[in-house]
C-alpha cells in the first residue's frame, strides 16, 4: 500500500474564501490517511459526475514540503499512484514561516488555491506547452479568470531536495520532464481529468 513518509503536521492559515477544517480532519494523524481521504473524495466526486475521467486522478498535498514530492498520478481502478513529482505553489501562499502556506481564490493574489480543477484544453502559452484549468469548487472557481494553468518551468528540479523549491504566481508548476509524462496521460484521455488540490 502506497505511504507518505513525511508526517509532519503544520496550522493552515486561509484567506477569503475560507477552508473551514473539521476535527475529522485535524485528526487525522499521518499523510497517508488524508491523502486516502481524499481519494475517495475525488472517487465520489467522479461518480456523481461522470463526465470525468474514471480510470486517472491527480492529487497534489500541499501539505507537504516543496522540496519532495507531492503531485500524485493515481489509478483509480487498481487503487495506487502510478507516477509522482515536484510541483510548486504560488508565492503569495507563502508566510514567511515553511510549512505554513495560505490560501486564496482572488485575482492578482498569487496564491494557491485548494478543491478540484477540471483540466481542459492544451495552448502554448509563454512557458511553453500548458493546459487550462476550470475550478469546480467555491474555493478556487477564478482559476480561468485568473489564468491559472499547469505548466512546467526550468527551475523546477526533476528530483527532490531538503529544501523548498521556487514558487509560481498561483500555478500548479512542475519539471518539464515530469510534465511531459502527464502530457501522456492527460492527452490520451477522452474525458477531462480531475487534479485535486489539498492541505
């Protein structure tokens, strides 16, 4: 069964529109179990909507430091994350304090926002190869509006370090290596896949 080794535990700071966390969720005591809490959240998200894809899910914890590994590539039919990367948040998520990221839905705000993307269409945009993405949630329904998008970025490292890595202006950023890996999978997809996001 898949395990997070990191189990470090850090206090969430949230700005408009808020993430209210319930003591289920605070009380979950390792990465592993938010992480499979939040697969079937997605399970059940896709079963009630089932234009999206049903056999591939992403999950990003970010949670977890910068410096490892935190975008997860899960199979949804035989339960178990098939590919994992780097992937930065956005630097107006930082506090100045590592671990102790915020988050935010407003425009020009820089910060990462938490809940499901529907990830849609493929451009070109001015870090290269990128895609869309449509926030499904309260929580993060300007993404369009605020041209989030997943995208990859030289400064991105392919391998993990012990220290962070650098920050995006609100994106999902990976290594381009990486990107070109889930570019397979998103590209051979007839339905749009679900990317979570979540702390």
């Amino acid at each position: 069964m898949f395990r997070i080794v990191l189990m470090l535990t850090f206090k969430s700071i949230f700005v408009f529109p808020v993430k209210h966390i319930n003591k289920k969720e605070r009380d979950f005591d390792s990465d592993a179990e938010r992480f499979e809490a939040e697969v079937q959240d997605v399970k059940q998200f896709i079963t009630t909507h089932p234009k999206y894809n049903k056999k591939t899910a992403f999950l990003i914890d970010m949670r977890v430091n910068s410096g490892k590994k935190r975008f997860f590539v899960y199979d949804l039919e035989n339960g178990k994350v098939t590919d994992s990367g780097l992937v930065a948040h956005g630097s107006g998520s930082e506090t100045g304090i590592i671990g102790n990221l915020r988050f935010g839905n407003e425009p020009n705000s820089k910060m990462t926002s938490l809940g499901r993307c529907a990830i849609g269409n493929k451009y070109k945009g001015s870090f290269g190869e990128s895609y869309k993405l449509y926030g499904l949630d309260s929580l993060n329904s300007n993404a369009y509006m605020r041209h989030v998008v997943l995208h990859y970025y030289s400064a991105v490292p392919l391998e993990e370090q012990n220290y962070p890595i650098s920050d995006s202006h609100g994106c999902p950023m990976v290594n381009e290596i990486f990107f070109h890996r889930i570019e397979k999978i998103i590209d051979g997809s007839k339905s749009n896949i679900l990317l979570k996001i979540y702390y």
